[in-house]
C-alpha cells in the first residue's frame, strides 16, 4: 500500500496541467532560433555561393559607380549636344555598365562631357572589369604576402582562372603581370605617338546644310598634339582601354576617326591599339600556358599546350583573317556605292541626327580602304574602336560583324560574346555528329559530354536572349530608330518603317553582348531611347561581361542527387 501511495504521489506530482505543457510548447516554438533562421535564409536565397557572389559584386560596382558618374562637378553640361546628365542615375547607370563589362557603347561623350576625375572614375571601372575585381584581390593579397583562402580562389578560377584549382592562382599572377607589362610598354610608345601626331580636325565627307552649301563636318576632336601633361593622360587613359577591349577615347565624339583623316593618318596609333586588343582578348590560360612553354623549353623539357590555347588559338587566327576577308567581299561586290571605298556627301536628318540622301563623290586610296576594313572588322571581335562611322558599312556587313561580335574572344579574358571555345565545340560537335561519331574530339583529346552540352546551352541561350531583346527595343523605341520622312501635308517628320533598322538593333546588341561598343545610332538617339531600352542594353552588357555560364549559375544551385531517372524513349527530329 505505502508503495502504491509513494507511486501515485510521484506520478501526481510529475503530471502537469495540460494548459501548461501546451503554453511551454509554444513558448519554445516562438523562440527565435539563429541557426535554423540561417537555414531557411540560405534554402530561400536564389543565388549560388560562388558565382552570386561574383554577380552581387558585379552589381554593386555598377550602381555604385553609376552613381559617382552622375554627380555634378564630375559630369557637366557641355555646349556640344545640350544634354544635362547631371544626376542622371540611369546614365549613369549605363556609363558605369559600359565602362565596366568593357563595352564602350555610350549615350554620353566622354571627351566631352566628363571632368578629369570623371575620366579617372571610368579608367578605375574598365581596369576593374578588364582585370576582375576578384583577381585584383588575390593579387593585392600576393603584392602583401597574405595567404589566400580556397573560397577567393574558387571565385577567382570561376572569374578568370580555368579548370584546375590548383594552378588558379599562378595563371592569375601570369596574366596580370604580362598585361601590366604590355600596357605599360604600349602606353609608353603611344605617349610620342599622341605628342607627336596631329589629329584631323574635319571629316572630308561633306554633309549638304538646309540652304545647299557643303561643308566639312567637324570632329570635335580634344587634340593632345604637342600637349605633354594631355598626351600622357591620353597614353594611359587609352592602354588601359585598349588592352581591356574596352573601346573608350577621350579623343572626339567619333572614335579615332581624327586619325584615320586623309593627311593625318596615325596608323602607328591604329597598330599599337591592335595589337592591345588582340593580346586582351587571348585569356589568362594562354599567358600561362604560354610562360610554361618557354620555361620548360629554357631546361630541355617539352610541354605541350592546353586544349584550351589550342582551340583559342585557331579559332581566333581564322576569323582574323576570314572576317575581313568577308566584309571587304560584300563591301567590294557594290564597290560603286559603297561608302567603305569611297568618300561621299549627305544631309542631316533633323529626328534622329542620322545621315541621309548619300551621294558617292570619290574613291578612297587603296590602301586606306584596306587598313579601314582590317582595323574595324578585327576591333569588332572585341575592342569597339573605329576609325570610320559603322553606318559606312552595308547591311550584309554589319550582320558580318554582328556574328564576329556573338561570338566574341577567349574566356577569362577581357573579351565578351559567346566565347571563341564554346563555337569551337559547337562546331566540332555538329561535325562529330556528320561523320556519325558519338563523341566530339579535338588535338587527340575527347571533349566531355557535359562541357559539349553547356556549350549549346550557351549558343541556345544567348540566341533566345538577343532575339526577345531585339524585339523589345523595336517596340520600344522605334519612333527613334530610323530617319524620318516629310509630311507632305503638315511638313512634319513622320517614322519610317524601316526595316533596315532592324540590322542596325543587332549591331547594337551583339557589340553589348560582345562587350565590343560599336554603335551604329547617334548620340541623339541614344539619347532619345526608352528607359527599357536602355535596361535591355545594360543587361547585355552585363550578361556579356559575366557570362551566360557564371550567370546562369548564380541563380542555379546544386542539384541533390537522384537514385532514379526516368525510362528513355526517342523521338523523331527534323
């Protein structure tokens, strides 16, 4: 009996009100719980670890320096084209875009409209997006002695490095120091190249004013000729833009047309810009493999080049020589009313500020037209400098350039575009599939699978992007696209149709895309553009200068494996 009682006591004494357990149930529920909050942050978060961190970098430079750009005293109102930019976020927004992904398509002049510290802003931007502003911390962290953690050089291979962890940081320091070399040594000879040659100040296409008269359109041109203190801003300024294929000048509101003017052609300047652009645009792997190359051949061994370099290597060197020898085909083939070989007179339009009414005049040297189009159709592959007006071209040129442009330069490079090695694979895959063969193979090496599969993906995806953007900015902004035409009623300017404008939004977006900054429209219209055909532009140039793989995998995080797949079935193609 008492040990009954004892147990009934206890079991009484244990045993709580019901309300109660119920009111300590909920009391631990609604108790804030910092670890399983982290959780659910990180399950909802939409980007991956290490490319959404490159993309949350990325974005915030860009509305950061967008910002700067836009602040009065860095920006000003210049009398040249009577914009006001001041505290124009979205302008610059777009500047800082450009600058950045190292495109060059602007709506405002850089020459012009910017103060010094405006120009530096945008030297610090394209240096940034030339380099990658991860690399610039693991070689900050090399200049102190710092050891270098696994995450930054996971997110550095991803920004610029290649396939192997453990050589990210070695091809890293290669590349920056043999582009740091070339730039210096580039800005050195441009220095006595700038101090020494004197631009053009006149176009010697005449352009017909409302009462008849021809005169010689002027350039604009800030000339640094026998300038000391303005031809070295001017050498470094433009290193710096050349060998990040940024395609910025500070020269004119053409480019560097001033030196390609009959009597005052500067072809030196046009070859060491070249040579900047095409060394840019190689990537950081080539450097390395490169420098690995000579130093094994210094001791007697024998290395042998990287896939990579190799498919780079020859997809660059053919479409160097096969694009211009396309464009001056198609250029050639109505070579009486090209503007390419000739020089010609026009009117003004007063909506868009476009030329029209062009008249041929004279044939150009033969050899201007064959420097024009070597220098123009290479720069289009990533660089964005011209030394004629890309409207010069015809249409079956530009779509030419505009596919030079998708396809862009190497990866981890400065370049932008679908990549040279993606078309490579997509090529030897579409080949492989022809001779019936069920692998693609390149140099005695197989391709994996997967590596061919994200590289259709890319093609796929990138078309599919261009394509909708395209479309928008036709609906957007067609009141601006084309020349107007007389109302013959009310005498006043109605829109074309014009289809041919069509030619000229794929020029523009492909060179966004391309990161290259070839602009067939004007600054007026430009200018003029709807906010979302200045949002579309500026996501390509972003996509561009991030890429669709380091894009799309920061908002795609890893898949949890499966240990079923569905049954396969085929189904007919065309």
């Amino acid at each position: 009996m008492n040990g009954g009682n004892q147990m009934t006591s206890k079991r009484k004494r244990s045993d709580k009100p019901n309300w109660l357990k119920m009111s300590k149930d909920n009391q631990q529920k609604n108790k804030f719980d910092p670890q399983k909050a982290f959780f659910k942050l990180k399950t909802w978060w939409p980007l991956s670890k290490v490319s959404g961190r490159i993309f949350l970098i990325y974005l915030f430079i860009v509305l950061f320096g967008g910002f700067l750009l836009c602040i009065p005293g860095i920006v000003v109102n210049n009398d040249l084209n009577g914009y006001d930019f001041r505290w124009d976020y979205l302008t610059g927004i777009f500047t800082a875009s450009s600058a950045f992904s190292d495109t060059g398509i602007n709506i405002i002049d850089p020459s012009h409209d910017y103060t010094f510290w405006g120009q530096l802003i945008l030297l610090i931007l394209i240096e940034m997006g030339g380099i990658g502003v991860l690399t610039l911390k693991i070689i900050l962290f090399i200049a102190i002695n710092k050891k270098i953690s696994l995450s930054d050089t996971v997110v550095a291979q991803s920004e610029r490095g290649n396939d192997v962890k453990s050589s990210t940081i070695e091809l890293i320091k290669d590349g920056f120091i043999f582009l740091t070399f070339v730039q210096l040594i580039a800005a050195g000879v441009l220095f006595f190249l700038f101090f020494f040659s004197e631009p053009a100040s006149e176009s010697l296409n005449q352009v017909i004013g409302a009462n008849g008269t021809h005169s010689n359109p002027n350039l604009n041109v800030v000339s640094p000729y026998h300038n000391f203190m303005k031809s070295i801003w001017f050498a470094i300024f433009h290193s710096t833009s050349a060998i990040n294929n940024a395609g910025y000048d500070l020269l004119s509101t053409n480019s560097l047309q001033p030196y390609n003017i009959e009597g005052h052609q500067a072809y030196a300047i046009q070859i060491v810009f070249l040579l900047e652009w095409v060394i840019g645009g190689l990537g950081y792997p080539t450097f390395h493999d490169i420098k690995r190359k000579l130093k094994a051949r210094r001791v007697g061994q024998k290395v042998r080049f990287s896939l990579f370099t190799k498919l780079n290597f020859w997809v660059y060197s053919i479409l160097f020589v096969v694009g211009p020898l396309l464009v001056f085909a198609s250029e050639y083939s109505n070579q009486a009313n090209s503007l390419i070989f000739n020089y010609y007179t026009y009117e003004t339009d007063p909506l868009t500020q476009m030329p029209i009414n062009v008249i041929v005049t004279q044939a150009k040297p033969g050899y201007a037209v064959a420097m024009d189009i070597i220098f123009n159709t290479t720069a289009c592959r990533n660089a964005g400098f011209s030394t004629v007006p890309i409207n010069d071209f015809n249409a079956s040129s530009k779509t030419i350039l505009s596919s030079l442009m998708f396809i862009g330069s190497a990866p981890s490079s400065t370049a932008g575009g679908i990549r040279t090695t993606t078309f490579a694979i997509i090529i030897l895959s579409t080949w492989a599939v022809i001779r019936n063969k069920n692998y693609t193979s390149a140099f005695k090496k197989v391709i994996p699978a997967e590596t061919v599969r994200r590289s259709f993906s890319v093609f796929f995806i990138s078309v599919l992007i261009l394509t909708i953007v395209i479309i928008l900015i036709y609906f957007d902004s067609n009141a601006y696209l084309t020349p107007g035409v007389e109302n013959g009623v009310a005498g006043e300017l109605v829109q074309n149709q014009g289809d041919a404008s069509i030619i000229q939004i794929l020029t523009l977006i492909t060179s966004a895309y391309g990161t290259v900054g070839m602009n067939p429209f004007t600054q007026h219209q430009m200018y003029n553009f709807g906010v979302l055909t200045k949002l579309l532009i500026i996501l390509c140039m972003f996509l561009g200068q991030l890429g669709i793989s380091n894009t799309l995998l920061a908002f795609i995080k890893p898949s949890r494996k499966t240990n079923f797949k569905y049954l396969e079935e085929d189904v007919t193609i065309g």
